[in-house]
C-alpha cells in the first residue's frame, strides 16, 4: 500500500514540477497573444488612432500606429499653405485608419480625413450648443463667401454683417467669427453667420452703452456714417445723430471738413430718448461759446479783421474769429458803387477790414461796413463842390426823367427834365442831349443822407422866357397851338415852346360841355395875355372875347408849319447833294489813280531807276493824284447838278406854299381892316 501509493503519488509530484519549471515561458508567449490581439482589436478600420512619426522620405511621412506594419501618408498632407513640411521625426499625430493593410503590406492612413472628421465633431458639437467658432474667407462665390472652418463652409451675403455690405471681395482672406445656423453632415454643408455674432456682441454693448448715457456725459464713439445734415456716431450698440449745427461755433459747409468714417471722436451728450433710444449728440459744446464776450470785444464803431468765408446775393459773411461771423451788405461795400454782385467786389478767402455798424446779440448777428472805413465822398463832394459850383462832365445815361452826368469818378449828377429848358415842355432828356455829350452844368441840391446831386443846364441855354416878357405885355393878342387839352383848361405853345394856360373859366364853353369834345391837340386858337407871372415864369390867357381864326388862317398857318418843314427837308436834301457829290469825287480820283497806276505798270520800258527808293512814292502822290481830280471836275459838277436837280421841287414847292400864304396873310390884313371900319363906323353912328 504505501510503496503503491508513493508509486501514484511520484508522478503527480513529477507532473506539478514539470509544468512549474516551464510556466515563465508560456506567460511571455501568452502576453505577446495578449499584445498582438489588443493590437488588432483597438486598430479597427474607420477610426481615428494615434501614431508616431517615424520617418520623412521625400513623397511621404511614415507613421507607426502600433500595427504589425507602418502605414505611409502623402507628405502633402504635413504641409502649409507655403508647402513647408509641418511635422518632424518622433511627432505624435492623429490620423485616420483607412485600411489594415494595402497590395504591398502597409497600413493605409490619412491625416486629412482623421482632421475632417475631428473637424465635423467640433462644429456640430458648436451647432448644438450655440458657440461661436472661428473661421478664414476663403473665396467670393454666387450669393456669398466660402469660408474655411477647417472644413468648407458656406457665408450669405446677407448674413456678412448688420449692414449691407456692398463689396464682399474686400473681404477675401480675412479671418472672423461665425455661427453655424445650418448643418448637414451627410451632404456635407454648413451655413455660416457673421450677422448673429454682430448682434450678440451689439446687444452687449448696447446695454453697456445705455447705462452710461445721460444727458452733459462725454463719451467716445467712431463715427460711422456722414450725411449732408450730421454724422452719426456708433456710441457701442447704440448710433448717435451729431447735427452740422452741433459740429462747431462757427460756419459748416458739410461735416466731411470735420470728420472722416471710421474717426475716433469724443461727443457731449446732449438729450437721450429712452424710448425711441435716439441720442443727440454735440461736439461744439466741449469748448466756450464765443458769443459770450461779442459786445466787449467787437462794440459798435470797432474795426474788425476777418476772412470772406461766403458770398450770397445780398452781401459777403466774414468771419472774425471762429464761432462769430459777420455780414457786409451790399449797400455798405462801397459809397459811389452800385453793387449788385458781391462776387465783382470780394472773393472767398479774401482778408478784409470793416467797421462794425450793427450788433445784435439776441439774435447773433454783426453787420458790417466795408465802405465806412474810408471818408465818405458825398461828404468830400460837398466841401469840394458846394451848391453853385458850374461843373462839366459828360452824361452818362438817360431815363425818361433826366440824364445823369459824371461829376467825380463814381458821383453822378441829374439833370432833371424841369432843368433842361427855361420854357420848354422836354418830355424827354434825348430832346436835349444824347448820351456821350460833355455838358456843363451847375450844382443845385447836394443831399450826401441821401447820397444825390441835382444839377441844372437850363442857365447856360437860351432864355425864351426873357425874350417873351421883353416883347410881350398884358393885352397882347397871340396866336398858338395846343399842346395839352385837360379838365381845367388848355396848354398852349404861344412862343418857341412856352406855353400858357387858358384855364377853362376863360373859355367860351357851354355849361357842362368837356373841353376835349371841341379843342384836340394841334388845334391853333388866338388868346389875350391875361398875366405875366416874373417869379413863377408862367403865362395866364383867357379866350373870352377873342376872335378865333377861321378855317383859312387855320390852313395858312399849317401851310407856313409845312413850308418850315420843307425848308428843313431842303437843307437835308442840299446836305445829302453835297456829301454824294464828295463820294463821287472821291470814288472817281480813285478810279482814274487806279487806271494810271495800272497803265504805267504795264508800260513797256518804265522800269524803276536805279537807286530810286520806294520811299519817294508818296512824295509823287499828290502829282498823280491831281490830274485824275482835274479829269474828275465835270463828274463833280455833273453830281452837283443832280443834288440841286433833287432839291429844285422841294425850294419850287415850299416857294409856292409860301407866296400862297403870303397872298392870304394879305387879304386877310385887308378883311381885318375893313372890319375895324366897319366898327369904328358903327360907333360913331
């Protein structure tokens, strides 16, 4: 029993040992089973493993993932945009197992994919919690901009910015935040926000913003838009309206001469809107208004310097300092000019000096004299030229009340129609002078408040009315023509333009009849001197009692009018007969000086002497041209005979007209005589 049992037992004892001795050898067999069957189960295909850089060849960077073999990735793939290899020997990278072994035994790996698909986890991840991520314009496309996210995505034009952004290009290769508002991995597109990202930041900043507005705050703010009228500024969230008349105390064409888009300015506020959140700002308002100390510094009488900063129809603004300008009228440019167009006598930019004539500080306003800052000379005019003075200068316009004459250079004088004639109705000045006559006058009126000279010409004309009065006396019977037919009597011309008044009580009317329904002008009619008024030079008749022409003497005295008339048409005539007669001449002597010069220029043998000079041609020339005048006597003579054959009717006729009235005026002196002794007989019996 125990020999059998040790028997039984040995063998176990054996067997126990044995596997004992060999156990260390099957534990490293087991773990390399172990490490080679957790090597193939973690390397599945279509997952992102790690792996170490190994090797750099010149096509391919070789990467060691723990598998049985390396896999080799396209060294493309490690570089930049500059083609600058990204990745060194012993560099831990992820990529992506495509494949656990290729034809040729390697692993197939990619690093692009292994980014991709890392890329694609991080922006949906970013979608679903609403995060912001980062991302490089890339390409300007229809509709709007792709952007690289490290995946390629898509950017509206509409979704760029809060505003319209009108040239997308500029924005090629910049880089931003977006928002992904649009996701789908199995088509592979993702739409991007630039806008949300704007908002989300706006809203911050307006509420920033707001806590920080109140009324007198400074705050800064770019500007963000100028118009004609303002600019705005972007206070942080919230746009603020700075008006052109809040930009400086003084004058602003357009705020682009202040400010420029993208200007870093520092505002006053000057009234906020909680509810409509509309934000007054000033600019101007950061320094003194310099209207304060006006009154002081420039008082009434103070001479001023400034620069013409602009030209309107009624005058020149000038400013004197900035904030505080002043308007020169029109009417205080100059004391002798009439200006009518500020721009022929200032410029903008001009430096002038004026006097200060008004002050208004309720309402703002200088006005200015530019013309007060030399004497005046109406008042030099008046010393240089009292009342009395004869002058003599030439007339530079007509009107229909008189014509005015250069008295100094700038200083017109008018002679008025009344001072024209002693006695002559002028209805209008060209009866008298015409313009361009140098006159001599004397000096009546000078009103300098009123800035006007009355001068006179009638006492260097003829006297009519002293001739009148010299020849005339009370009594006297007169025959004229009438001028002027009115309610209250007649206008009668009764001696070379002076006129009398027959006043309608002196006229045998009926009761209630019009003067004009029995008398017209031109008429002629005989009246009686009823008064010679000296100091007043006027002349009263009276009709009453006064035998009126009859309808012959009435024709005579148009036919002596009409043969005055010819006498001056006949002197016109006998002019015009003596000025064709001078043409004539004139047109022959050129004629016949022409054939002679051409005869001698085709005179065969008549060439020049030697040593004779052009230069002696005009001493020949009164020789040459004295014979065609000589030949040219009965051409003259033939003209004149013509010009007195013209004029011969016109002296036969007026001639005619005259011994006609002649033969009447006779009888009718006859007829006048025989009447008178009818009376005188008539009385005695």
């Amino acid at each position: 029993m125990p020999a059998s049992e040790d028997s039984q037992d040995q063998p176990i004892m054996t067997a126990e040992s044995g596997a004992e001795e060999q156990h260390p050898e099957q534990d490293d067999y087991k773990k390399l089973l172990d490490l080679y069957d957790e090597s193939m189960r973690n390397l599945t295909e279509g997952e992102i493993v790690p792996g170490r850089v190994i090797g750099v060849s010149s096509n391919s960077v070789i990467v060691d993932v723990g598998y049985k073999s390396e896999g080799l990735i396209p060294i493309e793939e490690f570089t930049d945009r500059e083609g600058r290899l990204t990745v060194a020997v012993g560099d831990e990278v992820d990529v992506l197992l495509e494949k656990t072994e290729d034809l040729e035994g390697h692993v197939l790996l990619s690093r692009i994919k292994a980014q991709r698909m890392r890329r694609w986890t991080e922006v949906e991840r970013a979608y679903k919690e609403g995060r912001v991520i980062k991302g490089r314009i890339t390409d300007r496309i229809k509709g709007g901009l792709t952007v690289d996210v490290g995946l390629r995505a898509f950017l509206p034009g509409s979704l760029v910015d809060i505003k319209p952004v009108k040239n997308l290009e500029s924005l090629r290769g910049q880089e931003m935040e977006f928002k992904v508002i649009s996701l789908d991995r199995r088509r592979n597109n993702i739409v991007l926000s630039r806008k949300a990202v704007l908002e989300t930041e706006l809203v911050k900043k307006k509420a920033e913003t707001l806590k920080k507005l109140e009324e007198g705050a400074r705050l800064k703010g770019v500007v963000k838009n100028i118009t004609d009228y303002g600019v705005f500024i972007d206070l942080g969230g919230i746009d603020g309206l700075l008006h052109i008349t809040d930009i400086s105390w003084g004058r602003v064409n357009h705020p682009s001469e202040h400010f420029s888009v993208g200007d870093e300015v520092e505002v006053v506020i000057l009234k906020f809107d909680p509810e409509t959140e509309r934000v007054s700002l000033g600019y101007k308002q950061k320094g003194d208004d310099p209207w304060t100390l006006v009154d002081k510094k420039y008082p009434i009488g103070s001479r001023v310097r400034g620069r013409v900063v602009s030209l309107v129809d009624y005058g020149a603004f000038v400013e004197i300092e900035e904030g505080v300008e002043g308007l020169i009228h029109v009417s205080e440019m100059s004391w002798t000019k009439k200006v009518v167009n500020p721009a022929k006598i200032l410029e903008v930019g001009d430096e002038v000096e004026a006097i200060v004539s008004e002050l208004d500080m309720d309402q703002r306003r200088i006005s200015l004299s530019l013309r007060q800052t030399e004497r005046n000379p109406w008042e030099e005019l008046e010393d240089t030229h009292p009342e009395g003075t004869v002058i003599e200068g030439k007339v530079r316009n007509l009107t229909e009340f008189g014509a005015f004459v250069e008295i100094t250079d700038g200083i017109d004088g008018l002679i008025h129609v009344s001072d024209m004639s002693w006695t002559k109705r002028v209805k209008h000045p060209s009866e008298v002078l015409k313009k361009g006559d140098v006159v001599k006058a004397r000096i009546t009126n000078i009103d300098v408040e009123n800035q006007r000279v009355s001068l006179s010409i009638k006492e260097f004309m003829p006297n009519e009315w002293d001739d009148f009065a010299r020849q005339h006396k009370v009594g006297d019977v007169l025959t004229g023509r009438i001028v002027n037919v009115t309610d209250f009597g007649l206008f009668i011309d009764i001696y070379n333009g002076l006129e009398g008044l027959a006043h309608v009580s002196e006229i045998d009317v009926a009761s209630g009849a019009k003067l004009e329904d029995r008398f017209a002008v031109g008429d002629y009619v005989r009246t009686r001197i009823l008064r010679i008024e000296e100091d007043d030079k006027k002349v009263g008749l009276s009709m009453r009692g006064v035998t009126q022409p009859t309808p012959n003497e009435v024709s005579e005295m148009k036919a002596e009018a009409a043969a005055r008339r010819h006498q001056g048409a006949s002197a016109a005539a006998g002019a015009a007969a003596a000025s064709a007669a001078t043409a004539a001449t004139t047109a022959t002597a050129r004629e016949s000086r022409d054939g002679q010069a051409h005869a001698q220029a085709q005179a065969p043998g008549q060439s020049q002497a030697p040593g004779q000079s052009e230069a002696q041609g005009p001493e020949e020339a009164p020789e040459a041209v004295a014979a065609p005048a000589a030949h040219g006597q009965p051409e003259v003579k033939e003209a004149k005979e013509r010009g007195a054959a013209a004029a011969a009717p016109a002296q036969a006729q007026a001639a005619g007209e005259a011994g006609q009235a002649e033969e009447r005026r006779g009888k009718r002196r006859e007829g006048k005589k025989q009447q008178q002794q009818d009376e005188h007989a008539g009385s005695q019996e």
